[in-house]
C-alpha cells in the first residue's frame, strides 16, 4: 500500500482528548497497512491569542517576528499529536517546516511553497514511523522561518501529498464533505461524493468554507486525490477528482452564498471611452480586486458604473474613487454593503443550456431582484439584497432539485 | 566599544508590560554604544503549562517530543521581544537555536553545547541590529531540537558571551545580586560587589538558586566576566569573576541553606570490609548520587551508616537498600526527610584557620545540633534539623559579622 497523508485543522486538535482522538484515526490509518503523514494546524484558537499578544506589543509587529511567534503554534500541536500516537504504542515522529525543509520564496506571512526535501519524511516513514508534520510554515532558502497565510495547512498537505505521490490526501474537518448548500441554510442539502477540481475551486471562491483555493489549485495541477471528511464521524466524505475521472453525470453541484461583498455604484460617470479603465486601474493598483461590474448609459448621457468588491476593501475603494473625482468629473460615488451573491456551480453547465434562464427565474418567482449578474464556463453569479441570502439559496436549490438523500 | 550578552529569565518577560520593559532597557545598553546579544527564556509559566499539556496526553512523552514541545515557549518570547525593540524604533532580529548553530550533542532534554556558530550573529550586529535569542535550546546535528536542562538559558547565555568573546554577560534576575544569605531569610545580609567563579559555584552547589553551576562553570572555564543584576531595579548587581580579579579580600562570602535534603539510615550493618562500597555503588548504578556520609561502631560490634540524598530521590534509594537487605544482612534502613544543610562559602577560607570552629560553636550556642559535617577547600556544611534552618543560617550570618551596608 501507499502513502496516505491526513490533515487536521485546528478544531480537530483542540484540546488533550480531540488530540487523543485524532491519534486513534492515524493509528487505524497505520494498522491498514499504509504509510501515514499527518499534516496539523495549530490547536484552537492558538494562532488568534498569539496575533492578540503580538498586538498588545506593537500596533504592525514585523512580519518576518510574526511568522516567528505563529509558527510556533504547529510546532505545539504536532508535538503533542506525537506524544499522542506514541502513546498508542505506534512511533511517530514530529518535523518542523525547517526540519522538512518545506523551502518557500521567504515572503513572509504569505509565502509560496517552492519545493520541498522529501528524503526525511522518506527515510522516517521507511523506518515505520507515522510522521506528522507542521502545517502553514515553512523555511526560506536564508533559514528564516515563514508561514504561508491563514488556512494554508491544507495547503501544506496537498503540496506533501503531490511531492511524495500520495494516494490520496485527507482533509480532516468539522462537516462531513462537500454539499450541494450549506446544510445549516438548507436542511436537505445533498453531500457529494465526488466533485471536481474546478467545482471545488469555484465553491471556493464563491463563498464555500469548507476548503481554500490555494490548495485545491495544487490538487488540480499535480492531481491530488483530495477527499474532504469529518474528524469527528466515520462518514465517507467527498472526494475532488479530475474531471475524466467523474463516475456521476452532475449539470449542477451546488448553490454557494457570499455575504462578504460589497457594491461601489458611481452616478453621473463621463461617457468618454478609457474612463472605466482609467477607474479599474486605480483600484488595481492599491491591490483590490474587482469582481462583478455593470455599466449602463443614463438619458443624460452620462454613465452610471457599479462594481464589487470584498468588505473589508470597501472603504478603500471609496477613497481612491473620491481622489479621482476631479480628474473624471462624475456625480457622486456610494457605499452598499448590504448585498450578497448567491452563485450556482456545476461542470454540467458546460454542456448544458438555459441554467441561468432556470436560477433567474426561480429568483424572479421568488421576488428576489437581481442586481448584478456574471458568469463562467461553470458558474452563474448573482448579486442581490443581503437580507435576500438565504431564501435565494433555498429557492434555487429547490429549483435545482439538489435536496434529497445523500447520493 | 564590545559585545554585552543580556538575559532575561521567565519572570522578567512575563507579560507585554515586563516585555517592554525589558525592550527599554535592552535599546539603552545599545545606546550607549554597545553590540547586544540578548538570550531570553520562556515566559512566565509557559514551561512548567507546556510540561501539564504534555501529561495530560501521555504519563512519559517521549523526550524528542517533549523538547520540540517545550521549544516552542523561547520562540514566542523571542518574537515578541524583537517586536518590542523594533516598536522602540531599533532594528532587532529574532534567531532560533537552529538559525543561530547552537550545535548540541542531541541528548534531549538535557543536551550540552558542543559548539556555536557565530556567523549569523556577527553579520547581524554587523548590520546594526539588536540580536535576540532563544535561550535553553540547541539543534544536533542531525537537525533535532534540543533543551538544556531548566535553567539552561543561563548557559545559553554564557556560552554565547564566551564564543563571541563578550565584554561581559548579564544574567537579569528576580533579584538585586549575589548575597552573603538569602534576604528573605537574614534581614540585613550584604550584596556582593564581587564573588569569584568558585564561590559562586559552591553556592549553586549548596543552596543558592540565584544561578546554576552549569552557567558558573562554563563562566569560569572561558573566563567569562558575569554579572548578576535585577531586570527591576537600577542596582549595579554583583560581578562573578577570577580569583585573581578580586579587588576584596574575603574570608567568608556567605551562609547557605539547602532543604531539599534527607537522609538514609542504616542500623546494625556488618562490620566487614566492602559493605559500604556495595551499598554505595548500588545506588550510584540509579544514578542517584550521595552526598554526605557518616559511618559509627555500635557496641555490638556492628556499624551505623548514614548518607545524604536529595528529596527526590529517597524513595528510589530506599528501596535499592531494601533490596540488599538479604545479601547485606543489616537490622534496619530508615529515612528522614525532616533535615537541611547549613553551609558557608568563602574563598578565603583556604588560608584561614578555625573558620570550621568558630561555625560549629555557633551552632552550639545556639542550641542547634551537628549531625554530619563535610567540607571542601572553601566550603564547610553540617545537617541539622530541618526545623533549625532559618535560625542556623542567621546564627553564623551574625557570628562571622557578614550583615551590614553594601560592601
């Protein structure tokens, strides 16, 4: 048998008894006869009290300092996972990103993987050790510590999986696998047992929590058999495979939410042409990205041009548009942050036609107005009223038929 | 103008507040023109909660694991040290066992330092900055964390002074230096200006927490100019130094004390050459070694052997002496945990007489019964009542005249 590497967030290893536990599920990895790389993130809330301490010191601690007290929040927690199998009777042997040699480009905060020594972990799974390494952190080529954002033990582990050719790559979390919706919004929703990468990633950028981009991106591209699953159920999970490799015909997957949007709507815009690019420059160059814009010429013969972006962007975006009020001379520039985008995701989209003509639909009977409306090879996005959310998400996926038992 | 090695023990970075302080006063040390390498422990209680963690996942962890574990609490108060510093407007860099070399013979939890690479450091001052390391912890070669023993930030800090040929090494304290007894216990005992590296280590050896004899030791071996100085208080500390460096001519340097003692009584032992190199080699095969020994001939022809142990190790050392007991043969082995050692250091007792006397008069007038008695060259010790201690240790504090004003 293979390598199987398993990966547990920080809710799985919270505390002396969810570590303990989470040893039991490597251990019966172990006992099937496959060799175990385990992958951690730090225990709980470890690496909030840590950024709360750094800022009782300094307002912006120094990034290569942070990445130094951050990391230390996995090196906690595969310490004591490695107590914990250890104590099972098994041998196991915990590795520091430096120890791995994980070498990233040495961005702090925010590095990228660029390669990674595999001849350790190799050499301690031959001598029959489980060997559970330090998710989020890494080494520059200079030595220096680095972490690689938050959320990026999954990261960790799929860039481990692709570089030891793993059968498969776990991603141990608090839910059971990836759902057509969020089943605390729609109680029916159906959990996939396959999906494909570029659903995944889709989900993932349209509002899904359950895995990041940047490791289902390093699925895709190296074919990482990804499985998402519960570390506190024997349920089967959902696995992310590559598209020749789906057994189910799916036109749609899932019906994804996103609160986290906000609309900058200019009035009176010039309809001179180079101005809307004049506009989206500026934006670009502060590192805020755009995602859905709307143009449209008012009976004045000026423009009216609204575009999202994130929240947390908002005010910025604001600012630098108000700083360009004499230059391109519109009418007034406006905050709203009370949208969302409900979007619907699914490779059959491709080869299929009239989706979007079905969600508009199903959002029109439902009184729902949209606002705003973009679309992919395998996605439809809508903006509509915040408080709308839900009811959106539940309208189309009954629309849809999603619900039902899990297929 | 040189280097200055600075510690800082746990209690002095204990919080953000102490943190800050400590910052300041490192920034004023480079102020006034000087190289500073600062070593830190953990802070506050981070070791001894690290070490609960660990227990409550497994009785006996495995030492590798523990050392990755306990690690981690000298990174975060590395971090956030450098973080302070920087927020004071200096540059500081933050360095790990492993990025500094603190290269260690791989013994985990007890390892020795077999070298130190001074590059990075010395490219790091080079560069003006304030370098500040991770006290405690080592790397082997083979790229396995390491912990020096508790307490061993100390000789982390002296084994950097001594590699970078330091102008001198601070080790700030919880107190204002060396003293001829403990403050708490002898109201009107007298800081030392000046102690020699043996009195220091006799000290350590014989009560004094102040610092540990592995620190003294390497101090002494690299003649490494310590200081002894309170993270709190402005107070000028106590320098340890070579014999040949003492301005003062001593005679007596202080009164000790030492609770964590008990005795081990054997009664009716036989007479016959080789039982006590038996007994004593018996116990010296658990690694428990023995301090002080005293042999009578009872009437009966028989003898009475009594030796010293540490509290900790009683248990264990009764029990080997049970176990001899039939091929020995003696009538009875009974501990005491209930006594204390009494000692006084002082360099100049080598060239004095009577000193001996004149303590064990002391002790006589004071009612106070001797019930072993060991010396060195510059030492003299006698076990008591435990009970006795604190009045014993005043009593010679007042015969030798040792109380007064600040040398």
């Amino acid at each position: 048998m293979g390598i199987i590497v398993q990966k547990f967030g920080g809710s799985s290893v919270a505390d002396a008894t969810k570590i303990k536990n989470v040893a039991k599920r490597i251990a019966r990895t172990h006992e099937e006869g496959h060799s175990v790389v385990v992958a951690v993130s730090a225990m709980g809330d470890t690496t909030d009290n840590l950024i709360r301490l750094a800022h009782e010191i300094s307002i912006d601690p120094p990034e290569r300092e942070l990445d130094m007290l951050l990391s230390t929040g996995e090196q906690v927690s595969i310490a004591l996972l490695a107590m914990a199998v250890s104590e099972l009777g098994y041998q196991a042997i915990s590795l520091t990103g430096t120890q791995v040699g994980i070498i990233t480009n040495g961005f702090y905060s925010d590095a990228r993987i660029q390669s990674i020594n595999k001849a350790r972990i190799l050499s301690e799974l031959e001598r029959g050790r489980i060997v559970i390494l330090a998710g989020f952190q890494g080494v520059s080529i200079d030595n220096e510590i680095t972490t690689l954002g938050r959320g990026a033990s999954d990261t960790t582990a799929v860039a481990i999986a692709a570089t030891l050719e793993a059968n498969r790559c776990d991603i141990y979390t608090d839910v059971e696998g990836v759902y057509t919706a969020d089943p605390r919004v729609v109680p029916n929703a159906r959990k996939h047992n396959q999906v494909t990468h570029d659903e995944m990633l889709e989900m993932a950028r349209l509002g899904a929590k359950v895995l990041h981009s940047r490791c289902v991106e390093l699925a895709k591209k190296f074919s990482v058999h990804l499985c998402v699953r519960s570390s506190f159920s024997e349920a089967e999970g959902t696995m992310v495979v590559r598209e020749d490799e789906m057994i189910e015909e799916v036109v749609v997957s899932a019906v994804t939410s996103d609160k986290d949007q906000a609309k900058v709507s200019l009035l009176g815009v010039p309809d001179i042409p180079g101005i809307a690019a004049r506009i989206f420059q500026a934006v670009a160059d502060e590192h805020i990205s755009i995602d859905m814009v709307i143009q449209t010429t008012n009976p004045k013969g000026t423009a009216d041009l609204s575009f999202t972006v994130t929240e947390k962007d908002l005010q910025a975006a604001i600012k630098i548009i108000e700083g360009l009020k004499g230059e391109i001379g519109f009418d007034s520039v406006s905050p709203d942050k009370n949208i969302a985008q409900v979007s619907l995701v699914g490779i059959g989209m491709k080869s299929h036609v009239g989706i979007a003509a079905r969600m508009f639909q199903a959002l029109a009977d439902a009184n729902i107005n949209i606002q705003m409306i973009s679309s992919s090879e395998i996605t439809i996005s809508c903006v509509i009223d915040e408080t709308e959310t839900e009811r959106a998400v539940r309208t189309i996926h009954d629309r849809f038929e999603l619900g039902g038992a899990s297929s």
